[in-house]
C-alpha cells in the first residue's frame, strides 16, 4: 500500500483491509475486527457476540455513561435472549488507578465470555485492562467520541501517581452509534476535536525524529492521520449543532488515529509534545490536592496551541544551529537541579521521569554532541518541516469557534506555571520533541520567555 492508495480509503476499508505489507516496509496490523459507526449500532451487538461465541457478557460502566447507553445496550441485549452481569462505578469520576481496575475485576463475573464497555476514556481503559486480566474478548459501546483510545492496545493509567501507558487488550470491536454519540455532552465532543488536533503537532515531531534521531517512520501511517484530521477540521463547526456527519467525522479520525498507532506500534502518529503538557497536569492533579484536570483531549487539544506558538517562536526568532552556545548550555546543565524542579512541579511521578533518564542518558553531553552534529547537518530539513505547522492563530480560531478552551487559565494555570510545564515536556517519555530540540540548540529557555512570558 502507498500514499496515494491511502487517499482513497474509507475507515470501512481499512477495517475490511486487515494486515497488509506497507511501502514502509512493515506489516502493518489494524488491532481491531470490527467498527462499526452509524446510526443505531448498538443494535448490531448481539450479531456481534455471536461471532466471537459469547454467549454472557460482562457490562462496565460508570454512572453516567450507562445513564446515556446502559439502558438501550440492555434492552438490546434482552430482547435477542442475551443474559448478561453487570457492574457500575459507584463514583464519579471514575479515575484511571488501581483502586478502578482492582473494583472491576473484583466485581468480575466469571460465568461471563466477553466484556462490553460503555463509556469511553477511562471506562475503556479500564475495560482493556480487564480484558488482558480475564483473557476475554472485549468490545466497546463508545457513549462520547472524546480521545482516541478505543482501538489501542495500551490503556492510560494512573500508576504509583504517574501517568502511564500499560499493555491492555485491545478492543475486538468498536460501536460507535451515532444516535448516542450525537448526544455526548458537548465538552466530551470538544475534547475529541481537541485530541484530533493534537494530530498536528504529533505528525510533525514524527518526523522531526526520523530525521534527527532515525526514528522508523511510515508516509502511508502519516497520510492516514492527516486525512482524518483534515476532515475533523472542515466539519468542526458543525458539532455545535450536533451534525451526524461532523460527529461521524471525529470518532471516525479518533478510531484511525488509534489504527495508527497500531499500525506504527508505537504512539508517535498521535502524540508529540502537545500531549506531555496533559500528562503533567494530570500528574499534578494526582499529586497536588489544589491541581485541577481537565478531559485528556481538552488538554491535548490547549497544549497542541502552546506547542504550535512554541515552534513559531522557533520559526520567527530565525535560529541557526550555533555550536559555542548548545556545548556552552550543556556544560552548565545541571541535571540534579532539574531534577529537583521536576519533583518540585510535577510530584511524586516525576521520580519514574528522572528513573527515565537514567535509562536514557539523553542529557549525556556526548550524546548531545552527537545529536548536534546531526541536526547541524540536517537544518534546512528541520526548518522545512515546522514550516508546514499551520500558524497557531489559525488553530486558535477554529478552537474558539467551537468554545474549545484555548488557555490553561480554565484549569488554573498561570503563564508562568504553562511555560515550566513547556520546558517539562521533554522529560515525560524516551522521545525526540520539539522541547528536546530546543534543549538541544541551547535555546529552550529564550524559546519558552519569547512565548509564554519571561519571569518579572
Ligand atoms: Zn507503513
Ligand atoms: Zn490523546
């Protein structure tokens, strides 16, 4: 399959498609058997069941997302002679920790050969990890098309109070029904924009890190991306009124985005930097009982603009790779102090970061020498690919014309606590962001003045 084989593909056909040898090289696995977005879907639950041989499912949910699908996924299930077990969250929020997976598994009926989630992000996080826990197959109602996690094999936890990614069962099949999606709280609509957008920065430091730091990369996975996000961004406006086919359009990017990164094997395809400014103020919301949290894709969706005005503080400042001052930056470094501020700001999960680095050493001067040495090579590249990052005005419009929060203000951030978050971005996961590039050249800290403040 090629690039231009991509621009002609329905979501249908990928499905349809199933493993197939890329141009990339790579045989590429879609991780899940069956979407189905339309109109009604829940009704194709028991025909579903059926072709995996269960016979009993288990119901997950929380309260409100069972308020806004348990009782049709029920009704359906009753009327085709379906018994089923069922187990609702008592609280809400639900949050993605032990106590949640430990609950659901504890509420666990063994008479039961399947598992169906209703809800979506941390329901259906919760749902594949009890899924791997069980070894049963596992589908998801999708009651809000609000990140894009339905499709992947890892869940999004909150462990030991950090933000982690742990091997999950990905979901068999994938109910997107239109008749409730349409009607997801608008917020949770918002935040599956917000976790498209996120697309835009993601694609790009993709291949910012194929060119400096080699990292495999695939133009047929990119293309894929690229073509849902568009479509979410021409029929954003029209999620105010609830358009079927703008709400059609965002579970259907959210569900590709997710195919993505299967197809990858990695998250890259839909996450870069923009997302590192969500798992810190989730951290700290973890860790500090005065730090608020918004929905992921909210928060994807504000640090996609921060990260967008960081590249074109990048971009207007005309930067050139200067030697003296990057060895000069690095040499003055101190890694124990930045240690201490990342425990300082972040909590507790910043000890798994700092155990990162030890594994990683990207603060190792020679290694930084090295990847100088490439970027020094390789600039004109590095310049032409942030120059295809739409400005930040732009995106900042479409956001506003949905509501979409565009400042960390909302959930109590200041400028300054944005901008130290900024220069945190680097240290969440072992890859290549435009914060490590930053730090790279010896300009991260001129970068984050110029666009988020300088202290008074
Ligand atoms: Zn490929
Ligand atoms: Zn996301």
């Amino acid at each position: 399959m090629t690039v231009n084989d991509v621009k002609e593909m329905t979501l249908k056909d990928l499905i349809s498609l199933g493993d197939f040898t890329c141009s990339c090289g790579k045989v590429h696995s879609p991780g899940v058997a069956k979407v189905i977005i339309e109109k009604g879907a829940v009704n194709t639950l028991p025909a579903l069941l059926e072709e995996i041989g269960a016979k009993k499912p288990f119901l997950l949910s929380g309260h409100d997302t069972f308020a806004a699908a348990g009782e049709v996924v029920c009704s359906v299930l009753e009327k085709s002679g379906y018994s089923y077990a069922k187990y609702v969250f008592p609280v809400s929020p639900v949050r993605p920790t032990e106590y949640t997976v430990g609950s659901a598994l504890m509420h666990f009926d063994y008479s039961c050969d399947a598992i169906i989630g209703i809800g979506s992000g941390v329901i259906n996080d919760t749902g594949k990890m009890l899924a791997r826990a069980t070894g049963m197959k596992y589908i998801i109602v999708a009651t809000a098309p609000s990140m894009d996690g339905f499709v992947s094999g890892t869940s999004s936890m909150d462990r030991d109070g950090l933000k982690t990614s742990i091997y999950s069962t990905a979901a068999w099949g994938v109910v997107g029904d239109l008749d409730i999606l349409c009607n997801a709280p608008m917020h949770l609509l918002r935040a599956g924009v917000g976790d498209m957008l996120a697309k835009i920065t993601s694609l790009v430091e993709w291949k910012l890190a194929r060119i400096i730091v080699g990292e495999d990369y695939c133009d047929v996975t990119a293309a894929l991306v690229e073509k849902a996000l568009g479509q979410v961004m021409s029929q954003a406006k029209k999620l105010l009124e609830r358009d079927p086919e703008a709400v059609r359009s965002v579970m259907e990017g959210l569900v590709i985005a997710g195919i993505a990164m299967n197809y990858a094997g990695v998250s890259r395809p839909a996450s870069g930097m923009e997302h590192y400014f969500s798992h810190i103020w989730d951290m700290r919301s973890l860790a500090f009982e005065d730090a608020r949290f918004e929905q992921h894709g909210i928060q994807a969706g504000m640090g996609t603009l921060y990260t967008l005005m960081a590249y074109e503080t990048f971009l207007k400042g005309n930067y050139c790779p200067d030697r003296e001052r990057a060895m000069k930056f690095v040499e003055h470094f101190s890694l124990d102090d930045w240690n201490q501020q990342l425990l300082s700001f972040i909590g507790p999960g910043a000890e798994a970061m700092i155990e990162g680095e030890n594994r990683e050493h990207k603060y190792d001067a020679e290694k930084h020498k090295a990847r100088f040495a490439v970027i020094e090579k390789n600039w004109d590249a590095i310049l032409e690919t942030i120059g295809t990052l739409p400005p930040a005005s732009e995106i900042r419009t479409l956001m506003e014309s949905i509501g979409f929060p565009t400042s960390a203000a909302v959930i109590g951030y200041d400028d300054e606590q944005v901008k130290t978050t900024f220069t945190m971005t680097k240290d969440i996961r072992d890859k290549y962001v435009g914060t490590r590039l930053f730090w790279d050249l010896g300009i991260l800290q001129e970068i984050a003045d110029r666009t988020f403040g300088r202290n008074s």
